[in-house]
C-alpha cells in the first residue's frame, strides 16, 4: 500500500540523496581553490606575522645576539635581561641609565591614554545628549559647528595650540597674563586636555541617542528624576554599545598617539611609551635589546584589548573608520 | 526657558574644550599665515602675503606635495588591492580562517611606532633581515641600502605601509562580502557567468562604497604621514622622503617659523578639501 506520505518520503529521499550529490560535486570542484587559497593565504600570513616573531624573539636576546649574522629566530641563550631592566630590576648587565626613565613611560602612557579615554566619554555623552534629547536657543547652530570641523585635519590645530599652551596663565611660570613661563608644555594637562572631547565622537554618540524613545526620559521625569539622573541612569545605559565602540577606538587611538607628545613634551619624565621608544631611535642609542622588549611591553596592551573586544572592533571599525 | 537651563551646563565642559582647542586654534592659525610668528622672538611681526609668496616659490615645499602624492598614489592603491585579494580568499569557507584573519590584522592594531622600529631594523643595510635572505638566494649581489638609497627610500616606506595597512581594507571588504545577496551569485551562474565574469560584474560593482570609503580613509590618513618618516629616515636622504607633514613639522618645531608653517599647513588642508568634494561627488554617485 502506497500511500501519499510514504510517496513524499520517498521524493525526500531522492531529494536528499540529489543535493548530497550535488554537494559532493561542489566539493570536488571546491577542493582546487581551497588549496589554492591556502598556498596563497598562508605564507601571506606568516609573512605578516614574520616581524613580530622577531621582535618577540630579539627582546629575549642578549645585545650581541640581536646583531648576529645570520639572525636567530630562535634565542641561542635565551635571556629576560631586557625585561628586567625594563621594569628596573638590577641585573648584572643593566642600563642603569634607561632603566630610570623606560618604566615611567609605560606609567605616563597608561595615565594619559585612561584619563582621555574617561574624559572623552563623559564629555562626549554629555554633549552628545543635549544634542540629541534637549530643545534650548542655539543647538543646532552649535551642532553644526562641531559638524563643520569634522573636516579639518588636527594638524590645522597643531601649531596654533602649542602656542595656546605656552600661554595658559598661571601655570608652569606664567603669570596672569600668560607670560614667563612655558605654560603646560611639557605636562599631563598639555597632553590629556587638548584630546578629552572629539567633534566626531560627539556626533556619533547624538546619532545613537537619537534612537532612544523620547517617552523612555519622560516617564524617569514624572518619576521625579533631576536631569542629569535621566542622563546618568536612563540614557547612558541604553547608549552602551555605541559607548564601548568609542572607548576602545580612543584609546587605542591616544595609545599610540604620537606627534602630539613629540612637539609638546620635552622631559624624559613625561614621554609617553611612543614618544619615549621613538626617541631613542632617533637619538641613535644602542641599547638595542632594551628598545625590543619596550616596543613589545608598548605592543601588548593594544594587541589584548583587540583579542578581547575583536568582534565589536571589527564591527566598530567598518561602522565608524576610526585608525586608517 | 527656566527647564532649559541646565543643557548649557551639559554642553559647557565639551564646548569649553572645543572652542579653544579647535575653534580658536583655526582661526588663530589662519592669523599666523599673515604674520612672521617665532615662539623665541619678542616680535610677532605682520607680513601681509608673503608667506604665501613664499609658499609659491619654495623648491621644498614642491618637492614635499611630490612626495606625499607619490606616496599616496602608491600606498593606497597597493593597500586596497592586496586587502581586496585577502578578502575574497578568506571570504571562502576555510579552516582555520579566523587565525588567517588575526594574523593579517595583527599589524593595524600595533602602535605604528612599534611598526616604524621594527621595520628600520629589517631596513638595516648590515644586519637587516631583508638584506640577509636577498642575499642568501642569490637575489641581489651587495647588501641594499634600503633607506639610505635615495631611489629606494620612498618604496621602502610605501612597503612598510601596506604591510602596515592590509589588515583594514580587508577587514572593510570582509564586512561588504558578506553583505552581497548570494542570489546575484545563483543569477550570474544560471547566465554562465564564471568565476572571473562574477567577480568583475557581481563582487567588484557591490564593493564599490567599501572601495569608496577606503579610498577616503586612506588618502586623508596617507597625506598626514609623519610618524613612520620621523622614526625612519627623518625626511632623507636628501629630502626623498619630507612628505608635508614632515616638512610642517621642521618649519614649526626645528626652524620655529610658526607663521610659515601654520601657511603650509592650510596649503594642506586646502589639497585634502578638494580631494574630499571629489569623493563626496563619488560617493553620491556609487549610492544612486
């Protein structure tokens, strides 16, 4: 006895057994550009991570070896020298001279990367958010003057505000008027105030309250709640995604921020981990060894932070095209 | 009005630091275009045009827009291209691929100027990494100087770039690959479109924004290098490498002619806002 469903089985089965066919098929015809991919991708890949292996390896090296010919992937007598004298641990045959300074880099580059981070957001969200949920006299004229100066590359800036800095009255030997002394030049606050709010920030923090139910605030408001506990309790959290995308992108971006602190900094005592590793390049120094395990203590806390946050950096930077 | 108040005080600390940070600081730098401004002279005096006049007749000056388009025009093409090849190789159905993806992104996230020490080193025309398997097989004959070579020096920077650069535009194309609607892919087959006629007329044409928005990034990012010169080659040899953020930066910081430099800066920004109206045209015509 034939009846409909085992005829309907019976098509599935034909069915199934047509498509694993033809996915059998697919395979084979697949199997040629997978491999052709992988003899593309691989040694592409392993060229990309070529120069890390070595900065990796040299930082365990001893000086001499970092100049062997031909170069050791692999340390002969492998040392943690350059890691000691690098968060100033006595060895026998330390840098007492660097070691003073290099540990204080990474501190200085820790403070200031966190402080702009922190005053980015708090600043940014707040602007962001009168933009977006406020109705006052002269928004939107102020709006689209954060807007208009999107376009303007910071090296405009660059000059005119180390000479705002210079200025600043009554620090760093000025006097009231901004004169004598050199301002704040050559500290935190010349490093961290010019970058604790970001036109672009701004606006992409207001395009996402912008999608916040108004009535979300109004209810808080009946319920009694100031200003800024709407802003504090109700509109920060739903901003949250938005938040963490920016945060990440600031501070890897202040992390690694360079030409600012060159022009700004001139104490050893205030260079930050680029600005301090670039320099001794320049200045032609030879402690070598030391440079490599800096450069990889100044690499390892950006490569974490993009291993932890990858995906949401990933998205964030096709969503916003921050760090080209 | 009285419920109002208190939005002034939600904008005030962003808007202080704003105003005087970049609102000032634009306006004041187009006044140092107008004046002869040393930070270790008492007198700031007024010249009218001449730092303009300047401007036109200065044989650096030309030489570094040089550079910086050739370095442009060269960088970012090679960037987009190598990133667009990764991408469709990885946008495959691979073990494994997520390690591949970290690993040609590894460099982006690296602070560049760990990528510029790095990379002067391989340079090394004595100990370089470069020099050592060149001549290991036989490609070259005497070690090159890489970044002392005056017709190397600028291709060496550009490698260096790509390297440093691949990583973003795949991760851009990777991100518009999987947007494409697999039925264009089913239509162009039943058609007979092969593998080559998909990729010129399906993938490419769907990629363009992606291609449109690194091309943005990448020519605004491009005409500011600085940091790699700085480290690497400090403009040389014999000014090969001044790109105009380096040129900038001597005549503010190491000659102190604040008022010149804020004029060539504007000369930089003028060349950036004319390419972005190009693109915008660009970018209206690839949404249409």
């Amino acid at each position: 006895m034939t009846s409909p469903l085992d005829l309907s089985s019976a098509r599935d089965e034909t069915r199934t057994g047509a498509i694993r066919a033809r996915y059998r098929r697919w395979r084979r015809r697949r199997a040629l550009p997978t491999a052709l991919a992988y003899i593309l991708l691989v040694p592409g890949a392993i060229l990309f991570v070529a120069p890390f292996a070595w900065l990796v390896s040299a930082s365990f090296q001893h000086v001499g070896d970092i100049f062997s010919w031909p170069p050791q992937w692999v340390p002969e007598d492998p040392t943690l020298d350059n890691y000691k004298t690098f968060f100033g641990v006595p060895t026998e045959s330390g840098n007492a001279d660097v070691s003073a300074n290099v540990f204080r880099w990474f501190a200085n580059s820790v403070f200031v990367a966190t402080s702009i981070t922190v005053l980015q957001l708090f600043f940014n969200s707040m602007a962001a958010y009168v933009f977006a949920k406020r109705q006052f006299p002269g928004r939107d004229a102020i709006f689209l003057l954060f807007l208009a100066t999107l376009m303007v590359p910071p090296q405009i800036t660059l000059i005119p505000n180390y000479i705002v800095l210079k200025h600043i009255p009554l620090f760093g030997g000025n006097d009231i008027f901004g004169q004598g002394g050199h301002g704040w030049l050559d500290s935190y606050y010349g490093l961290i105030l010019p970058g604790a709010v970001s036109a672009f920030g701004v606006f992409l923090l207001r395009q996402y309250m912008l999608t916040i139910p108004d009535e979300l605030l109004d209810a808080a408001r009946v319920d009694g709640a100031g200003e800024f506990r709407v802003f504090w309790q109700v509109v920060l959290p739903l901003t949250g995604p938005a938040l963490a995308a920016t945060a990440i992108f600031t501070f890897m971006y202040a992390w690694e921020d360079f030409l600012w602190p060159l022009i700004i900094i001139s104490s050893p005592d205030h260079y930050t981990m680029p600005l301090g590793l670039a320099m001794f390049v320049v200045k032609n120094r030879t402690a070598w060894d030391m440079l490599m395990a800096g450069s990889v203590v100044a690499t390892i806390p950006v490569i974490v932070i993009f291993m932890i946050f990858q995906r949401r950096f990933i998205k964030g930077i096709s969503m916003t095209g921050i760090k080209g | 009005m009285l419920r109002n108040w208190n939005a002034y005080l939600f904008l005030a600390p962003g808007l202080l630091l704003f105003s005087v940070f970049t609102l000032f600081a634009m306006g004041f730098a187009l006044y140092l275009t107008f004046h002869e401004w040393s930070i270790i002279q008492p007198e700031q005096p007024f010249v009218g045009l001449d730092n303009y006049r300047e401007l036109m007749s200065d044989e650096r000056f030309r030489r570094s827009v040089y550079n910086t388009v050739y370095f442009t025009g060269a960088s970012v093409p090679l960037t987009m291209l190598v990133g667009l090849a990764v991408a469709l190789l990885l946008n495959q159905p691979l073990r494994g691929r997520g390690l591949l993806r970290v690993m040609y992104f590894l460099p982006v996230v690296t602070p560049f100027v760990v990528v510029a020490i790095i990379w002067k080193w391989l340079y090394n025309g004595d100990f370089g990494l470069f020099n050592y398997y060149l001549l290991k097989t036989n490609l070259i004959d005497e070690p090159l100087l890489w970044l002392a070579d005056k017709n190397l020096a600028m291709p060496s920077i550009i490698l260096m770039s790509v390297w440093a650069g691949v990583g973003f535009s795949m991760v851009v194309y990777l991100a518009a690959l999987q947007a494409v609607p697999e039925e264009l892919y089913d239509a162009a087959k039943v058609d007979g479109g092969g593998a080559w006629v998909r990729l010129r007329h399906v993938t490419i044409p769907m990629l363009r924004p992606a291609t449109l928005f690194l091309m943005v990034m990448g020519i605004i990012g491009s005409f500011q290098i600085f940091t790699q010169i700085f480290i690497m080659t400090q403009g040389g040899p014999v000014d090969r490498t001044t790109t105009m953020m380096f040129y900038i930066y001597e005549a503010a910081f190491k000659f102190y002619r604040m008022g010149y430099a804020s004029t060539l800066a504007y000369a930089l920004f003028a060349m950036l806002f004319i390419f972005t109206l190009i693109q915008l045209r660009l970018y209206r015509r690839a949404y249409e």
